[in-house]
C-alpha cells in the first residue's frame, strides 16, 4: 500500500489518498473493457491523468464484471475531442465527452470543482473532484495502465465492511439530488452492503423530494433496477423506506393493500413467476385453477413484463378475449400504461411487453394498423402520461 501526499498551504506535507496495488485490490485485468484501457492510455501518453471511476470500480473489487466503464481526466474536453475522432462534446451546463466504438459509448469528463458548491460545474482537480461524488464507494479511480486504485475517502474499506457510507454530509446528499436515494437502496440491495442509521432516517425523511424528479430520470431509475438480479430485494427495500411509491404509486398501493399482489409481484421480479403458455386452444394452468403439465412455460424474456404481468392478472377478463383485436384489448394497452406512470418507456417496448403477458395465456393481439395508430395518438392517455 503506498501513499499519495500533497502539499498544504503552508507548505507542509498532508496525507491525500491511499494506493492500492494490484496485489492488494485484486481487480482482474480480464474484466476492464479493452476499449476502456485504450482510452484511459490515449490520455496519459497525451500527457493528462486519467481513470476509471465509479460503479465500474466497485464492481471490479467485488469480483463482478462491469457493463458499463465511466472515465476521468484533467483534460478539457476540447481537447478530449481532438484526441478522439470517434467522440462529440454533449451537454450544456457541464459539459461532457461521448467516446463512440460502434455502438458502444464511453462517457469522458473533466475532473470538477468545488468552487461553486454541490451545484457548480466549473472545471477542477482530482482532488475536488472526489468530494462530488455521492458514495465513497463509488469515488474510487483506477488506473488500468499501471493497476492501481487510487482512493481519497476510504472506499476500499468500506466495500471491504460493506458499508454504505456518504460523502458529502447527510443534510445535503439527497437535497442536492433526491436520485440518490434510490441509488443508496439499489447499491445496499443489490451488493449487500448495510446502510447506516443516520442515513437511512435521512432517506425516510426527505422521500417527497422524489416527487420533483422528472418522468424520464425515474424510469432510467427503474430500468436500471427491473434488469437487476436483486430487482425484487431492491423493490422491497424501496417499498419500506417509502420510495417505490414515487416510482411505481400505483404498484406500491396495490402492494401496501394486497398481499396476494405483493407476493406475486416480487416473485415476477425475481423471475420466479412466469406462468404456463396456452396451446392452441388449451388453458393455461392460472385460466382452470390447476397446472398444466402439456403447457410450456415462458421466461421473462422482457424487463417490462415482470411490472405489468401482475397487474394484468387481476383487471383482464381472460376467458372473455378470445379474438385478440385491438379494439378487444386496447383498453388493456392503456391501463397498463397508466399502471406505470410516471415510468414513461417507449410505446414499442411496453405494447411488447403487454403482447407477450396476453401470449402467455394464448392470446395474440394483432398489430394496430397505421390509421389506428394516428387515432391513437389523439388519445392522450395511452400516448403520453396524464399532467
């Protein structure tokens, strides 16, 4: 373990962060995309620092292998730009650089500053930089080059105590951006780390603030959570810290009052719950009360079907469709949407998810011709969610 000092003002040495050799962190090289190395190595043979930061580094320690790889610099990112022609500059107040190989996107930003508080995007050091970040687990840099971590805030050993703890104080991580809380239960959950008392009443305590987030952050939010192997602990955890509400009110309700539903909606979740596939003709196991031993059983081969399939359980009248038309299942198409709110997906995704839980019981709902789709689209509360 080796030491990183920096000078104070009065010209004495501080202790700044800790490094971590590859002895000691045992990230495996294998696991970093190789295209997240070529970039990372592009910098600093151009003369700028550079790491991978983040979920990526934390995933790396715990021996998991990360889909997605977010990196740092000092270098502006003009000058990201000139040094990648496969790149463009995104955003407007703080501006970042998108690395493109194929179709695969690499995030690039520039260390930031403290000078303007929580809220500023002016440019800065590493040092700055770190005390931005939410959770010291995610404020670990790694340097693929040379195999190192570099860490300011102790995150090594706090994964090591699977420990969830802030990095900036209580009062302010959540006002400065309420995602973080269901980023806090999402991290806990899904790694099993414990979340402090202190931080957890903070959670219970400022969840309206979940009510100011937009429609589009929240179902990043739950996309991210429904494609998770812990999504049903993660759904619980939201639940009893009085979150999921804010994402899913309507679930949430039906959960509080309904314990059937909440069974089985964490058990859909969870992948444990797909029901029996009609044959031609034959009901499914859920339609005649008993199993189906002739029926084959479809996987959740959507992320969407595991909030909607429960919900369409109970309001769809199964024995009473036997056409599969539009006009026989739109209303189903609608309630759905509704059902979700204020996760707003792609129309496409949630009609294939919906298509795929009405196949389920030998269904097939037949496509909506092009003028029915323009008279669909005059109807507000399939096309956008209600205001």
């Amino acid at each position: 373990m080796l030491i990183r000092y920096g000078k104070e003002q009065n010209g004495k040495l501080k202790k700044k962060a800790v490094v971590y050799t590859q002895d000691e962190h045992k990230i495996n090289a294998a696991d970093v995309d190789n295209d997240a190395v070529f970039i990372t190595g592009r910098l600093r043979a151009n003369g700028y620092e550079s790491y991978i930061v983040g979920g990526a580094v934390r995933d790396l320690i715990l021996g998991k292998k990360p889909k997605d790889f977010d990196i740092v610099t000092n270098a502006a990112p003009a000058r990201i730009k000139r040094i990648f022609r496969n790149s463009r500059i995104i955003g407007r107040r703080f501006r970042l650089v998108h690395v493109f190989f194929g179709s695969r996107i690499f995030e690039v930003s520039t260390f930031r500053s403290q000078k303007d508080s929580h809220a500023g995007n002016t440019y800065g050091t590493i040092e700055e930089d770190v005390l931005r970040r939410d959770f010291t687990f995610n404020a670990l840099f790694y340097d693929p080059g040379r195999q190192i971590v570099v860490d300011y805030v102790n995150g090594m050993i706090d994964i090591r105590k699977r420990l969830l703890q802030p990095i900036m104080p209580v009062e302010l991580i959540f006002k400065d951006d309420p995602v973080r809380m269901i980023r806090a239960v999402k991290y806990a959950a899904a790694g099993g780390f414990s979340v402090p008392r202190n931080l957890e009443r903070r959670i219970r305590k400022e969840a309206p603030l979940l009510g100011g987030i937009s429609p589009s952050r929240l179902t990043e939010e739950m996309s991210k959570i429904i494609r998770s192997p812990a999504a049903a602990l993660i759904v619980e955890n939201l639940e009893k810290t009085g979150l999921y509400g804010f994402l899913q009110k309507e679930a949430a309700d039906l959960m509080r009052n309904n314990s059937a539903f909440r069974s089985a909606y964490l058990k859909s979740l969870a992948g444990e719950s797909a029901p029996a596939a009609k044959q031609s003709g034959v009901p499914s196991g859920r339609q005649s009360g008993k199993p189906n031993s002739n029926t084959n059983v479809t996987p959740n081969v959507h992320p969407l079907i595991a909030l909607i399939r429960d919900y369409l359980e109970l309001i769809t009248p199964w024995q009473e469709l036997q056409k599969g038309t539009w006009e026989e299942c739109r209303d189903f198409f609608i309630s759905a949407r509704r059902f979700i709110l204020p996760m707003n997906p792609p129309r496409v995704e949630l009609e294939k998810a919906v298509r795929l839980v009405f196949a389920e019981h030998g269904i097939v709902v037949k496509k909506t011709r092009p003028v029915e789709r323009r008279h669909e689209r005059k109807n507000p509360a399939w096309g956008k969610p209600a205001k």
